[in-house]
C-alpha cells in the first residue's frame, strides 16, 4: 500500500471519534476503503474491498 493510490480521503465522525475512510484505487476494477482513527495510535477499523462497480461509483462521485 503506497499513498500514490490514494484517491480520497473523508473524514467521518461518529459515536464522538474522529474517523477517516481512504479509498486506495489500484485499476479499473479494484481498490480497498480502509477505516482508520487516531488515538493513542493509529488504529484500522476496518478493510472493504472495492469492487468493479464501485470503484466506477467513487471514480463518478469523488474523482472527476
């Protein structure tokens, strides 16, 4: 994972923690949105693999 993938960030906040989703986009049809928060470390909430569809999705929504 190399931050050259990195296509958008956002930020989110929920049940009053600061959490930001990265949407890494690695082709045409694959990429990861990975969840992280910052507290005493930085912790990986969670990992979702993108598929073709929704990479297509972001690339309309967030990556013009």
């Amino acid at each position: 994972m190399t931050l050259k993938d990195l296509e958008f960030a956002e930020r989110q906040e929920r049940n009053e923690e600061i959490r930001y989703a990265l949407f890494f986009i690695y082709g045409s049809k694959r990429g990861r949105e990975y969840v992280i928060t910052f507290s005493e470390n930085l912790t990986v909430i969670t990992i979702f693999p993108l598929g073709r569809k929704t990479v297509r999705k972001y690339h309309k929504k967030f990556i013009k």
